[in-house]
C-alpha cells in the first residue's frame, strides 16, 4: 500500500502537525519492511560462495602465472658429514740440552717457519770453552805420559830375553804403558764430552716445520732437558673427525675430504687413518684426515679450529628438483604438484642431497608429477595458477599485480 495514498486520505480538520508525525511513522515502518533480514544476507551470500565453487576453472581468476619442472633423475655423490678439530700432525718438543748455561740469543719466534738443522737460540760458551781448554791440556799430558811409558815398555821387551832386568820389573813398564794408554782414551772422551757440550750451545731445529710456541727468554739460565720451543713438524695439519662407530664401515684410507673451516675457509684433504679405538661415552671413533695444505703464518686454517666435512663415499641415482621448486615452511619442505584442472596440491617431501641448483627428493613425490618452480613460495594448497615458459613468469606476474591494482 502507498504510505502517500493514505496520508491523502486523513480528513482536512486534522490539524498538521498530527499529520506530519503520521506521516514519519509510516515511512519509518516502510524503510523497516524494505530492509533484508540476516537470514536472507547469509543465505545470498551461500548461494553466490556455491556458485563461484562450481563455476569452470577455465573462467576462474588464476591467482598466479608460474612455471613448472618435472623431477629428474642424476648422478649423486653420496658423503657422510661430521664434524672435528684441525690439529698439528705431530708436534715436536725443542729442550736444551745445555745445562747451567745463560740463553744470550733467540733467532725465532712463534709463527716462524724453520728448515732441519737451523739454529734457534745460542747459549753462553765460556765455560764450556774453559773446560774444552782444560780437557785438552790433560790429554796432551797423558799422551806425553803414555809416550814414555811406551819408551820403557819397549825397551823392557828387548831386555826379556837378557837377563838384565827382572820379570817383575818388565811387567811394571808394560803395565805403566796400558795405564798410560787408558789415561789417553779418558782424557780423549773428556774432550769430546766437553766438544759435545760446546756443540749444545747453539739449539738447532730437529726438524722443519713452523714455530708454534716459545718459552725462551733471553738471559734465562736453562736446566737440562727444558722445553724451549714447540714445533709443528713438516707443518702439516690433520683433520679429527668424530664419526659414529655404525658409520665407520663406509669410510676407506684414503677417500676425499672436503671441510669448512670456522672461519669459512674450504679445505680439501685424504683420510689417513681410522681411529683403532671407540669412546666409550659417545659410541665415536676419530678418523685423521690429512690437510692438503701446509700451515704457515698466514695460512686460514689453524689448529684447535673447529671444522665441518663431508666425507665422500661414492655416487648414485637420486630424483632431483630445482631448489626453487621446494618451499620451507614451520621446519617442513613442501612441493606444489599441478593438477589437471589447473590448481595446486601441496605435497610434504624429504630432501637429501644439494648438487648445484638442485635438491635431491627422497620422498613424496614421482617422476611423473608436474611440479611448480617459479612462483612456489606465493602459492597456497588448492590455488589456481597458469602455468607458463619460466622466461615469461616474471613478466605475466608483474602484469597481474598491476591489473589488481
């Protein structure tokens, strides 16, 4: 009914103002009965969710244009990672031998690298000098006796047969004369003792190899058998990787080694031997892997550095896809299989190895699936995307994000 009609109906000596409330009463019940009711918005909005649901993929909106791959088989090396110190090969321990003697002179520090037989530091030798003097003036006192006694002992052996001079006194010159002899060998090894003692006087490098610690001290008077230096001999560095004891079967002498260092530097090295023994603690055994690189001064690896490797067992088959294609997401790694009628099924996958750009998948997917790489990271399970030429993906994707805006 028209609220107007009504109003012209309302007798002329009603006065205006009862009209005029009238009048707003009936269009405030018309305004009421024209607005839709919740049930009806809900029930507008269910029939239009339905109808977007069944309406073709082909007319659908794609939410993104991206490009596929389909997984592949390759070549893969197969390692084995562990983790371990780089540590001197061997270290050798330079002590004096020069007993009660002032260190006056320290040719090398720590760092230096040293060649076999150079000299490290020089001792004080005057007294040594003095006691070399004096053991040569006693051998020449006893080769003066022992010339003697041999003058009498061969006069006394012409004598024997005379009669001139008794036995006892032909034994007496004999025996001065071995005396004599033996008093010459003793002063000759005194001499030789006190040569040795003049030799020690200057320290000389067992070994070559680089200096990895000093204690010396010009000025020091040193006891015998005290270190002075630590050597790194040959200035080789090994690897110590802890290895579980159920992985110990699959490493062989003399495998390849590929490290990184703490500080990021990559090491190439060999194993040179399997540990003998398990920790008991730990069910690990150490593998040394030999250093294909000397330590110098300026060298990035150092011992005491911790270091990560791989240990390289082989090669085999593995299903790969590009590193693009896989998407981490709460500590998981998905994939995005293209279905036929153009959306996305997000699959949970299990990586393996990296070779280059590409992951290796060791489980959730097959070689016949069709799986989105550019444009994974975006996409949500049950997306609808069109799939295009990688080289064009970018350039489609820029062009929608312009048309949305």
């Amino acid at each position: 009914m028209n609220p107007l009609h009504l109003i012209r109906q309302i007798p002329r000596h009603v006065p205006r103002p009862a009209v005029a409330s009238l009048a707003m009463m009936l269009l405030l019940v018309l305004a009421v009965w024209l607005l839709p009711t919740p049930s009806s918005k809900a029930t507008d909005k269910a029939t239009s969710d339905k109808v977007a649901a069944n309406k073709p993929a082909s007319t659908a909106k794609a939410a993104l244009t991206v490009s596929t791959a389909r997984p592949q088989l390759a070549r893969l090396s197969q390692t084995l990672a562990a983790n371990g110190d780089i540590a001197a090969w061997q270290e050798a321990s330079i002590g004096s031998e020069a007993n009660g003697l002032r260190l006056i002179e320290v040719l090398v520090n720590v760092g230096d690298v040293v060649r076999v037989g150079q000299t490290l530091a020089r001792f004080s030798d005057e007294t040594v000098q003095a006691d070399l003097a004096q053991t040569n003036a006693a051998l020449l006192e006893a080769q003066a006796t022992l010339a003697e006694a041999s003058s009498n002992a061969e006069r006394a052996r012409s004598l024997v047969n005379t009669g001139a001079i008794s036995t006892q006194q032909i034994n007496q010159f004999l025996t001065a004369e071995q005396t004599a002899r033996a008093r010459v060998a003793a002063a000759e090894a005194n001499v030789s003792a006190q040569k040795l003692r003049l030799k020690f006087t200057q320290l000389l490098a067992p070994d070559s190899g680089v200096i990895s610690s000093r204690s010396a001290t010009v000025g020091a008077v040193v006891a015998n058998g005290t270190e002075l230096f630590r050597m790194i001999r040959k200035g080789r560095l090994e690897w110590r990787a802890e290895v579980m004891a159920s992985e110990l079967s699959r490493i062989r002498v003399g495998s390849s080694v590929t490290l990184v260092a703490a500080n990021g530097t990559r090491l190439n090295g060999k194993v040179r031997m399997i540990g003998p023994t398990v920790n008991p603690q730990n069910r690990s055994a150490l593998v040394y892997v030999d250093l294909l690189s000397s330590v110098s001064g300026g060298a990035a690896a150092k011992p005491g550095m911790f270091a990560r490797g791989e240990f390289t067992l082989g090669s085999g088959n593995g299903v790969t896809l590009p590193q693009q294609a896989v998407v981490v997401r709460d500590g998981f790694s998905y994939v995005f299989q293209i279905k036929p009628d153009g959306r996305v099924a997000q699959l949970k996958v299990k990586t393996g190895r990296y070779l280059q750009d590409q992951v290796e998948i060791t489980e959730g997917i097959s070689l016949q699936d069709e799986i989105v790489v550019a444009g994974a990271g975006f996409l949500n399970d049950g997306d609808l995307v069109r799939v295009t030429r990688s080289n064009t993906v970018a350039r489609d994707n820029k062009r929608e994000t312009k048309d949305a805006q």
